[in-house]
C-alpha cells in the first residue's frame, strides 16, 4: 500500500510551495512509514519533456527525492511512496512511477492472488521489468486507453481493467492511481471506500487518528489543483472527496477538466453477500 501525490498549476511550483508546511510535514511523517521507495514524475516550466525519478530507498534517505521536493519547480506531475506489497521486489524496477508510451504511473493497491497477475497483460505486451501487479495494471489500462484521450476514455479503460480481474477470479481493494499524460493528469479513483489495509501498520505510530487509508481527496485553489491520497491533505480549507469509482482529470492549467464516473464498482465479497 501506498501513498499517491497529483498536481497541475497555472505557474512553475515546487511541491513545498503546493502543499504548505503543515501538509508537508504530514507528506515526509507518511513516508517514514511507506519507505520501500519513492518516485515522482513531472513537466517543468515551459518544457515538454516528461522527467522522472525512482529509487529503492525511503523518500527521507533520498536526496534526489528531497532536493524536487524543495527546489524543482513544475507545472504538472505526480509522487509516490511505496509500502511494497508482501512478496513484490523491491528493487528500482519495482517502484513507482512507471514510465511508457509518453506517460508516468504510480498505483496504490494490491490485486491478488499474484500468481494471475501476467494474465492482467494485453496480448503481445513486452514481459514487464519488475514483479509488481501494479506494473502489469499499467500495461493493461495504457493497451485499454489506445489512442483515445480525456477523462471517459480513461475511466472506461480502468472499468474493463477490473472487469477482466473478475474474469479471471482476481480481486483488489483498490486500484486508485496517477495517470500523467502530455496534456493531463488522471487521478483513477477506485477503490472500496469501506476496506482497510490489515495486519500492516500504515499510520505513523504517533497519529491517534486517522482518515479511511483508501479515501482520495482533491483541494483547488489560486491556479492550481492537488489530488492526494488520505493523510495528506487533512485540514485544509476547500479539501473535498474524490467518489471511490471515478476518475478526476486535471488540465495543464491548474482546473479540473471533467469528472468522469467509472463503470464498475469495487465492492468486497464479504459486503456483496451481505
């Protein structure tokens, strides 16, 4: 499990700058915890180049890491900290972001049982670089999109990426990601707003309460919009929930450009037989 970072700005901005010192301190307390690696993928200021980093350490050991933080400015992009899933590698193949075809990926979630995972890769697809589910879920949802564009493209693709994963007898409390795109940024939300990760600690030991750890949030404001997963963004005015099957579009200007509802729904066994 894991925590997922999104923004797009009107003007070049550094995640500190974005987030405020209370958010921040927050973002650097999670990564503690989510320290089996960190990554982040963005565009500059007046550069179409998509830039991106990953490393195995934890983000708070990682000056690469620190010094974005603190000092790249971008308009757009997304950051990733991980808590690998057990029995994943944990080597830099495996952490997030993803980077193919032109576009960055970062998933929080788990899909199981792990050994179907290769079944989640579209016909003819390369063998991945690493273990992770979360590599083959992005192979499977950039072969879903195509050409196609925009916020219901992307939503209608990670529909099939679940219906395919019942086909197949997998299951996943949550499949909520970072889709960055040349000209958007994709926040999949989707996810069971009433499941919560088990037997792992998630929370710094210090927090004496917490948010739902799947609820995704999104917070606009002065040119710029920012999508986090929970922990993050706690007390900010203007903060509001993401819907837990629906996929968030921001443009390169710092708005939102639609909200698109996802066809399918996440919902666990126990709940459906309820």
């Amino acid at each position: 499990m894991c925590r997922l970072l999104g923004w797009s700005s009107d003007r070049p901005v550094t995640v500190a700058e974005l987030l405020g010192a209370p958010a921040l301190e927050r973002l650097q307390e999670l990564a503690a915890v989510h320290a089996h690696g960190c990554g982040m993928a963005w565009y500059g200021d007046d550069d179409a180049e998509l830039h991106a980093h990953r490393s195995a350490l934890a983000a708070g050991d990682d000056g690469d890491f620190l010094r974005f933080v603190h000092e790249t400015r971008t308009r757009r992009g997304l950051l990733h900290l991980r808590l690998a899933t057990p029995g994943l590698g944990l080597e830099v193949v495996d952490t997030h972001p993803f980077v193919a075809g032109g576009t960055a990926f970062a998933h929080n979630g788990a899909i199981f049982p792990q050994d179907k995972v290769d079944l989640l890769l579209p016909p003819g697809a390369s063998q991945p670089a690493g273990s992770t589910d979360s590599e083959r879920y992005f192979s499977r949802l950039r072969s879903n999109i195509g050409h196609k564009q925009g916020s219901a493209a992307v939503a209608h693709a990670a529909g099939r990426v679940l219906s395919r994963m019942r086909w197949h007898g997998m299951s996943a409390s949550s499949l909520n990601a970072l889709l960055l795109t040349p000209r958007e940024l994709h926040l999949i939300s989707l996810h069971d707003p009433e499941a919560e990760p088990a037997d792992v600690q998630v929370w710094p030991a210090d927090y004496t309460t917490h948010p739902p750890y799947l609820d995704l949030s999104l917070l606009q404001r002065d040119g710029l919009s920012v999508v986090a997963s929970s922990g993050i963004l706690r007390e900010e005015t203007g903060v509001t929930r993401v819907d837990a099957a629906s996929v968030v579009t921001l443009d390169d200007r710092g708005g939102v450009a639609r909200v698109s509802q996802i066809p399918e729904r996440i919902i666990s066994p126990l709940r459906r037989s309820a």
